[in-house]
C-alpha cells in the first residue's frame, strides 16, 4: 500500500471528523437558534438522530408543536455562518 493513499485516507479521516464535530454541530445550534429567534417561538426543530445509534427518536405524531427538520437547521446555520463571512469579506 503506498504511502500517499494511506495519507489521503488520514486526511479524509480528519477532514471527517471536523465536519460532524465542530461544523456541524454549530450550524445545528446556529439553525435551532436562528429559528427559534425568527418565528418567536412558535417552530422548533425536530431532535438529531444519532447516525451510529439502532434506536433513532421518532417525532410525537400527536404533538401540536411545529417542528423543522434538523437537517433544515444545519443548512440554515450554515447559510447564515457562509453569509457573515462573505460580508466580512467584502465590506473590509
């Protein structure tokens, strides 16, 4: 096996676990927040299923709350997080 694919796996490795970990986690939080802030209150997000657990939390079918996707959340967190930054950028 040469050395560059073991690199390259290392690499893919840690570029993984920056992402799931810091990233995303923050975009989640950043989304729930921005979410909750906007719509006063009234939506809230669905809970993360947990990808390496067998028993995912399945939503209250007879809950009266509005829930959004988490996945929604992270894209809206991260939307928000990319926008900061593209204006940082251009207003220097």
């Amino acid at each position: 096996m040469p050395l560059d694919e073991i690199a390259g796996g290392v690499l893919r490795l840690f570029l993984w676990i920056v992402y799931e970990l810091v990233l995303e986690t923050l975009f989640y939080f950043t989304g729930k927040l921005l979410i909750w802030f906007f719509t006063l209150g009234r939506f809230h997000t669905s809970p993360r299923k947990c990808r390496f657990s067998r028993r995912n939390r399945r939503p209250d079918i007879t809950s009266t709350s509005r829930n959004v996707d988490a996945d929604l959340a992270v894209l809206i967190g991260a939307l928000f997080w990319i926008g900061l930054i593209v204006i940082y950028f251009t207003l220097k």
